[in-house]
C-alpha cells in the first residue's frame, strides 16, 4: 500500500493536480486540514467547503480535520506548524494501519511527488528514507527559481517511520537520505499569495510591506522574489517538465500559466 499524507491550508488548485499526479500510484489520500491558522486564526475548512470538486478522488481520500490544540501552543507559530502536522501523521497512523513494509509520503500539498519516481521506490524502497528532490516554483506553475531543489518532502516506509519514534519533525527535517533526482515540484504562492503570508509559520515575514498588493503583483509579473531574497526566476515556454494533467486540461490550470502578454501589459 502508497499512502500520501499531507497537509492542506486552501490551495485547490494544488490539490487537484496532486490528486491527478498521484492516483494512479496512491492507495490512500490523508488530507489533514486544521480550524486555525499557523498563526492561530480561526480559518474555514477549505477541503470540506469544496469536496465536490474532487468527488472523483473521494473514494481513496481520508479527511481529518484537526480540531484539538492540547499540547500546541497555539501562540506559537511553529509549535502550531509541527503540532497541526504531527496531528495528521497520527490520524493517518490510526486509520490506514500500514504494514512495515507500506510507503508513507510526508510533505505538504504544494510539495508534489513525481508519480513515477514513488511507483519506483515503492518496488525497492530497501529501508531507506527517500528525499525527493523537487524543482520549485512561484506565483506561476511555469516560473521556475532557478536555484537549489527542494528537498523538505520525505518517503519512507512504515517500519522506519516507527524506527524514527513516528516524529514528522525527526523525518522531515533530516539531510540524509537517498536522494531522487526530479523527485517532484513544490508550487508556492500560485493563489491568494497575502492569505498566506498572514497564515504560515514565517512569521519574520508578514509584514505590510511584503503583504502590499502592488509589491505582490510586480513580482508576479516581473519574476522576483517576494521576500527580498538573492533568488532568480524564470519564465519557463516549455510545459513538459510539468504533471502531465496540466497539459491534459488546459482549461483548469490555463489560468496557472504565466504568458509573456502579461508583463508586458504591467
């Protein structure tokens, strides 16, 4: 059995194309979805509010949704981060009872596995812990940064997750492990990007001046960095290197694509 754990805030999109990458590879789907914020708001449930849209996905889809803060504090944006995530591996723990030798994928929604690279660990997974190393990018499924991969989602079986005491922040902050090359892609900040600027562990981050829409925009437009940061970007023509399901349906993810009409309109 492949089970794909991971946390959700709102990012539909992004849930669909993971949905669509990994179904065919996935047994089960473990979506934890919290009521506050990593910053402690009180938030909708976003995945609850619009299931509908993934009826076809629901049959291998486990919602829980987190509730209970006893043990977080909640006024701490990274105890709530670990606390809200940590909840989820348990849930997931409780309910699909995986043998030693089923995959356990741990990442974020927006951190994307690479359907192929998890059916080929999962043959031989030989009790490793995998690091997909995944391209990133921002504001746009096509802008790329062009630096190192990502390498915060992690793959492993059952047996060395209980090895690893069942600690999400043991496994996920790890730098060892056997690194896959284009392991996936990590979507970051394609919608509603001062929601979550507002809402994420980062608090150093959530300031106005970040926040200001008109900052937002031009970066959106013009590929820079939000925070500041000595980051490149790139615009990307070539969509190959994408899930193929954004290719497949253009009129879904079309509005995810940058085209370069665009800044030439800002």
């Amino acid at each position: 059995m492949i089970i794909d754990c991971f946390a959700f805030f709102n990012e539909l999109d992004v849930l669909e194309i993971r949905l669509r990458e990994l179904a065919p590879v996935v047994d089960c789907f473990v979506l934890s979805e919290a009521t506050r914020t990593f910053s402690g708001k009180e938030k909708p449930l976003y995945y609850d509010e619009n299931k509908e849209r993934f009826a076809e996905f629901a049959h291998k889809i486990h919602h829980v949704v987190i509730y209970d803060y006893e043990g977080i504090d909640v006024k701490d944006t990274w105890s709530m981060d670990w606390g809200q995530k940590q909840r989820g591996v348990d849930a997931m723990l409780r309910h699909c009872r995986p043998a030693d030798d089923d995959l356990i994928l741990l990442s974020d929604c927006d951190e994307i596995p690479r359907a192929i690279e998890v059916r080929l660990f999962a043959d031989n997974p030989n009790g490793r812990l995998a690091v997909p190393l995944m391209l990133i990018f921002y504001y746009w499924l096509n802008c790329r940064q062009m630096g190192p991969f990502e390498r915060c989602a992690k793959w492993l079986t059952r047996g060395l997750l209980r090895r690893l005491g069942d600690d999400l922040r043991k496994v996920r902050t790890s730098r060892a492990g056997w690194e896959i090359v284009l392991g996936g892609w990590h979507f970051s900040y394609l919608t509603d990007v001062a929601t979550k600027i507002q809402s994420w562990a980062h608090s150093e981050y959530n300031t106005p001046a970040i926040r200001d829409p008109a900052h937002i925009e031009r970066c959106r437009q013009e590929g820079l960095d939000l925070f500041g940061r000595d980051f490149r970007y790139e615009f990307l023509d070539d969509l190959s290197y994408l899930p193929e399901c954004i290719g497949q349906y253009p009129e879904r993810f079309g509005h995810l694509i940058h085209h370069e009409s665009e800044s030439n309109e800002t």
